[in-house]
C-alpha cells in the first residue's frame, strides 16, 4: 500500500512539471529577473503628457501573474515603478502603480523588499538594481525587462560602475520592444538606451523582440484599444485574483485595454513573442496557486 501510495504520487508530480513545463527563450533558465516600469503618480506639468503610462497599471500585474504562474516569484529581485526620474510624487491611495504591485506582491506571494516606487525611492531602487546587477556572473545573469524609460537605467549603470562592478555588466541581459522606452526622454538632460549602451561600453546584452501593440486587431498581442471583450475572461474567471487583475486592465485612464509591457514576460519565459488574450488565458488555466 505504501508503495502504490508513492508511486501515485510520482504521477501527479510528474504530470504537474509537464503542465508547467513551457519553452523559454534567449538562453533562459531560471535565472534572476529584473524589471522597471515608468509611469508617475501625480501629474508631471513640466512634460507634454503630465501623466504617467497607464498601460503598466495592467502590465505590472500581468506580468507579475506570469512569473507567479510559473512558481518564478522568487526570482523577480527587483521591480521598480513610476520611473520617470524627476516627476512629483502622489498620494498612495491615487499611485495606480503602487495599487498594482501591493496587490500582486500580497495576492502571488511577492518579496516586498523586491518592489520600489522611483519617486519616493529613488537612492535605495537605484542603490538595489545596482547590488543585482554588481552580482551578476557568467552562471548567474540578470534578465532586465526595459518597460521604462532609460534614465533611470543610466543612473543605475552609474551607480554600478562607481562601484567598480562594471564587469558584471557583461552578464545582464536588456529585453526590450519599444521605441518609446528606449528613446523617449521627459526632461532635456535625461538619457537614452544609447547612452546606457555608451556608458558601459556595449556589455550588457540586448535584444529587442517586436513591438507588443498590434492596436488594431484586439486578437493579438496585448493591446486591444477599447474593445474590453477579448479578455471578459479575466472578470469572469472562478479565481477571485484573477477577476483583480482584470479590474487592473479596466483601470487605465485612457480607457484603454493595454498590458503591452507583459509581452516582454511571456516572451522571455514562455518563448512567444506573439502572445495575445486567447493565448494568455489558456496559460493561465483554473488560475494560479
């Protein structure tokens, strides 16, 4: 009896890696993850657009929903928000940003310390993002998703190299897909993913995977405009966290249903850079544990 007993339970482990087992991409094996996400809490009135990307309202919970689908909470050790560098700070009870990561770090199992708000943290994010890229080695890389804007990036490299850690740059790998995030500066002294790439003399890796809007066809990717349908099965999924991560989708200021940003996620631990809402939801099933 005891020996069926185990053998019973081998199947079931057996059959739970399988289910989890997915494809990964650009030499990804579990390895440690960074992100840092741009938007601001209050309006920024020295800045064409004063508000922040309302798209990582979504896509900070997306992708947080991915790595915690995949039992990968532990290996996010750092995530940043609100990242344009010199914009005002807000109340916490209007951070739609802050709203996002409190309610992923508490529903999925998150490290708090892991989480950052730039603008009221911006010396210990950037002194943090710094520690884990100083660590980072040829059998320990660091996988950054750029989902923000570069300044806040170059004062990190900055930092790192104050610390006399420059080497360890050989081994971060930079994922990006937007234009706007590379290249885009919100005051005339900010810097681009050009000068990052100056500044460490082109040693961390990068690769920039296609553009994760397709705007006008609400079936791919992770931008569908207005059209909210293509992911009612979020608000109306048996898991009361996931019906939470689609109230975050509805959040955007603009109206808008863009989680863009989390294709960045999927690409790098699911191997597609072509995900989209049907794709997504068959990846994340009954829910997540």
């Amino acid at each position: 009896m005891k020996i069926s007993t185990k053998l019973l339970l081998l199947l079931i482990l057996i059959v739970l890696s399988e289910n989890r087992a997915v494809a990964q991409s650009w030499g990804y094996n579990n390895n440690r993850v960074a992100v840092s996400f741009d938007g601001n809490s209050a309006p920024d009135n020295q800045y064409k657009w004063p508000t922040g990307d309302p798209d990582d309202w979504g896509a900070l919970v997306a992708s947080c929903a991915i790595m915690a689908k995949l039992d990968l909470q532990e290996k996010l050790v750092h995530c940043s928000y609100n990242n344009f560098i010199d914009a005002p700070t807000g109340p916490d009870n209007e951070n739609q940003l802050k709203i996002s990561a409190d309610g992923a770090i508490v529903r999925w199992g998150f490290n708090k310390d892991n989480f950052f708000d730039v603008t009221k943290q911006l010396q210990d994010s950037k002194l943090h993002l710094a520690k884990e890229i100083g660590k980072s080695t040829a059998s320990d890389p660091l996988y950054f998703m750029h989902a923000g804007l570069s300044e806040f990036l170059y004062q990190v490299v900055e930092e790192v190299i104050k610390q006399g850690n420059i080497e360890a740059l050989n081994h971060v790998y930079l994922l990006s897909h937007s234009e706007f995030n590379e290249n885009e500066t919100r005051r005339d002294y900010h810097r681009t993913w050009e000068d990052v790439q100056k500044l460490c003399g082109h040693r961390m890796k990068y690769k920039k995977i296609k553009d994760q809007n397709d705007k006008d066809n609400p079936n791919n990717l992770w931008h569908s405009k207005k059209d909210f349908s293509v992911w009612y099965w979020m608000r109306d999924h048996k898991d009361p966290n996931i019906r939470w991560m689609y109230t975050r989708v509805q959040a955007h200021s603009g109206g808008d249903a863009d989680i863009s940003d989390c294709g960045l996620f999927y690409y790098l631990l699911v191997g597609d850079d072509n995900g989209s809402p049907s794709k997504f939801r068959d990846f994340i099933g009954d829910g997540i544990e």
